[in-house]
C-alpha cells in the first residue's frame, strides 16, 4: 500500500524553518542584551531627513551629515565595506558602510544585522560611481530587532488571504499596497478640503442607534448592557445629517464608517467608508454640479491629471458628465420603452420575457430597476448619471411633481459601478410616514432591508426641514478607481476577513 501524503507537509516545513530562524535572531537578541545593548531600550532617535528628502535636495546636502532611519531591506557584505538599503516612509536609500569609518567592533555588528531590523544611519551623502545617491555611514544605531524573518524580497507577499491578515508585512514588501493606501488618505483630505471651500461643516452622528435607517441594508444588532437594550450598528448617516438640517446648519457632511450585514466581494465589505453631504436650498441638479466639481478636483489634486485609468480603461473627468433618465438608459441598452409599460402585469410578462428574475413583492418600479441593473449598468463607464427613479425604489426621496409614479433621484456611475447615490430630499413629514408604512409592509413580507418607522425623524421633519439636496458616496470604490485597484480590500488597511480556525 502507497504511502499516504501530507499535504499540510510543505506548510510545516515552512513554518519549521521560520522557527529556526526566529531562534537565531532572538539568540542574537539576547546576547545584545546580556551585552548591555538592548535595542529597545531605545526611546527615540533624531531623525533628521526622509530617504526621498535626501535625494531630491542632493545639491545642497552633499558631503553634509545626515541622519535617516527605517528597515533594513538589503545588504551586501564586501569584505572591509558593505551596502544596505534602508527603507522608511518615502522610499530607501542606500548606504556605504565601511569599516575604517565606523570602527571594527562597529562594522562587526552591523554585519550580525538581519533584513528587517529597524536602524539608524548617521553619515555623509554622496553619489556613488554608479551615480546612485547614498550614504556613507559613519554610525550605524540599532532601534529595533526584527525577530521573524521578512518573505524573500524577489517574489515579495503575494498570497492575497496573508496580504490583507498581516497588512504590516505588505505594506513592507509591496510599494503598490502601500502607494495606494497612502493614496487613500490623500483622496479623503481633497474631499474635505474641497467641501470645506465650499462652506460645508463636518460633524459626527452616532454609530450605535436604536433604528438603523437611511438605505435598504440588513443592520449589525448589539446589545448595549448598561441601557439593557438592544441597539444597531448604523447602515447610514442620512437622517442624523437631516436632522442637523432641520435644526439650521444648512451645508453638512460627514466621513465615516458604516455597517451592513451583507456579503463580501470585491466591491463590498461588511464596514466602509461613506460620505454623506446635505444642502438646504438645491436639489438634485445641484448635487450633480456639486459631484462633477468635487470628482475634478480631487482627481487633479491628488493625480495631477482629470484622466483617469482603471484596468486599462481611460476615463475622462474633465468633460461634462452624461445626465440619462433610469427609464431612458433601459430604453438605450434594453431596447423597451418603459413609458409604454401601462401595469403590472405588463412588467412582468415582459420580465419573463427577458429572464429578468423578480420577487412577488416587486412593484413596476422594482422591474424597472432590475431590468437597469441587467442591461444598462455594465454600459456606463464614462461618468453617468442616471436620473429620476421610479418611487418604489426611494423611501426617502421627493416625487418629481409632473409624474409621481419616479421621484428625483439620481445614481453617479463609473465604470459600470455605482459611486454615489443622491436625491431631492423628501421634506413633507406626512409623505415620509406613508414612505415608512410601506416599508413596513415590505419588512412583514420578509425583505430584511427595509426600513422602519423612525418617530423622532418624522417629529424633526414636522419642525420643517427646507428644500433640500443630499447625495452619499462611496469613499472606497472612489480610492479604487482613482489607485487601480482590482478590490474593495486592497484600498482598506484592515479589511473584514473570516477567522482562522
């Protein structure tokens, strides 16, 4: 009989040897520290200059002493000198280490240091005759000793599961990762600095409530021990961001996380970053100019450019943004004519027509949506947006007053994704509670997203809330288009992954 495979063996080989390897740099470690060396006992060190700091200003810091510190990457032994490459917030640089200019005890030590250990280099710049810029080490300081070892630097971390568990060792090995993480914070500061200019004030509304409303989204529930009540995670920030409206602060935003109990893909993460902005005073047409402004400028301030390309696809920033009705882009790419869809029952003949899958519960407007969603979307690359939604699909948005049966909202898409979501934003108090039974009524029939009678949100809209425009965007699918990035978790430092066993 065969004898039966491990395939766990490699995995454990693997781990076996990284145990060694630990063993040997704690070894190292400890006699550092019998030695009365120990690197972290260190509490500071006097960083002078970024690697790229150095670089860009060489003309001026040449021959003159400075002093950077970051990770070891790289070393080279030579005999009497050596190279190492260090790498810190904005990029490496290399360093000469000889032993005439450090000290033979000195350059001893330096050459006990392991890839990954955390120093200090104090030294001169020069370019070496390469012309590479460097520096010539005069004092080498270790401030950190990396125990595990770094993943061998020519095929770096490219297990995508390891990447985003331990988003520390890729953020070291992957200039990619770490370009567009940065990128992202980058992208979030060009987004308030412009709403700023434009007289928006940031606020923070909660994350745990007692009624979690404002999207059609399944919510976290928790439980709050010192109240012995059961609360919610938010799934949006709209009707705190109304209320702020109700209550005289007419142009409000706010960044932050919210939650929604759904699956994971490449574009959905159970907590992401959501923009919501309100303004009294403007509509929808007014959040349209205000999203094609902010897209511009965020784009050309943090890229340098309007032109912007996702997987090989050029889009355009800088031309004024396609403006289509939901019922015009069906008509465009599904070729049906929607104004002729008298009921019903003509919806949903021609559904089963086209294999356009509906539920009981749907009303010609939900048909209407899913059949946008089966042959429009995928269409509308160049930034689009697509006005006037049929009502069965908007809770929370006004009717278009010359037909009642859509209200005026529109979706921002790029790419074919959705980027943002925005209304005219329903102030008539008796209006939003019929909105609210129907959504009860949906929630009865088991659709999980529906929303509930919010009583307090009514009482603020019964002070009188004015006319108002509001639109919510998706931050991260913003940092992904804008980085080239294949996935939702490639632009969050800390994704939601399963727990391993």
């Amino acid at each position: 009989m065969a004898e039966e495979k491990n395939v766990n063996a490699p995995q454990q080989e693997a781990q076996q040897d990284i145990n060694e390897l630990r063993q040997i740099r704690v070894d190292k470690l400890e006699a550092l520290q019998a030695d009365g060396r120990d690197p972290f006992v260190i509490t500071k060190y006097d960083q002078t200059h970024h690697s790229v700091c150095v670089k860009e200003n060489f003309d001026e810091l040449e021959g003159k002493t400075v002093r950077v510190a970051g990770r070891m990457m790289s070393k080279r032994i030579m005999g009497k000198a050596s190279f190492c490459n260090i790498q810190d917030l904005k990029g490496n640089i290399q360093s000469y280490v000889a032993r005439d200019s450090v000290g033979e005890d000195e350059y001893k030590d330096f050459k006990k240091l392991d890839i990954g250990d955390i120093i200090g280099i104090e030294g001169s710049v020069f370019k070496t005759k390469t012309g590479e810029i460097s520096i010539h080490a005069e004092k080498i300081t270790l401030l950190t000793k990396s125990l595990l070892p770094l993943p061998e630097k020519f095929h770096g971390l490219t297990n995508t599961d390891t990447r985003y568990r331990q988003r520390y060792v890729d953020l070291i090995m992957n200039n990619d990762s770490k370009d567009a993480l940065m990128k992202r914070s980058l992208i979030i500061r060009a987004v308030r600095n412009y709403l700023d200019s434009q007289g928006f004030l940031e606020v923070e509304t909660p994350m745990l409530v007692a009624n979690a409303g404002g999207a059609a989204a399944r919510p976290f529930e928790t439980h709050f021990n010192a109240l012995s009540e059961d609360f919610k995670l938010r799934i949006s920030l709209e009707l705190y961001l109304k209320r702020l409206i109700v209550g005289g602060l007419e142009k409000v935003y706010e960044i932050g996380r919210v939650f929604r109990n759904e699956g994971l893909d490449t574009r959905h993460n159970p907590e992401f970053t959501l923009m919501e902005l309100y303004q009294a005073y403007t509509d929808y047409h007014g959040m349209m100019d205000l999203t094609e402004n902010l897209y511009r400028h965020v784009a050309q301030e943090v890229l340098g450019t309007t032109t912007i390309v996702y997987n090989g696809i050029e889009m355009d920033l800088g031309k004024p943004f396609e403006r289509i009705t939901m019922v015009d882009a069906v008509k465009k790419y599904a070729g049906i004519d929607w104004d002729e869809v008298k009921t019903l029952e003509d919806a949903r003949a021609l559904a089963d027509k086209h294999h356009v899958e509906y539920e009981d519960r749907h009303g010609k407007g939900d048909i209407l949506s899913l059949f946008f969603e089966e042959f429009a979307e995928e269409h509308l690359i160049q930034p689009t947006f697509v006005m006037d939604h049929p009502i069965e699909i908007s809770p929370l948005t006004k009717k278009k007053p010359e037909d009642p049966d859509y209200v005026e909202r529109f979706e921002f898409f790029m790419n074919g994704w959705e980027m943002a979501n925005a209304y005219s934003e329903l102030n008539d108090p008796i209006d939003q509670r019929e909105r609210f039974k129907a959504q009860e009524a949906l929630l009865a029939q088991g659709d999980e997203e529906a929303n509930t009678t919010d009583e307090d949100f009514l009482r603020a809209l019964e002070y009188g809330m004015p006319p108002t425009g509001g639109i919510g965007f998706g931050i991260d699918r913003m940092v992904m288009l804008l980085t080239n990035s294949s996935a939702i978790r490639d632009v969050l430092l800390f994704p939601t992954m399963k727990s391993l066993d």
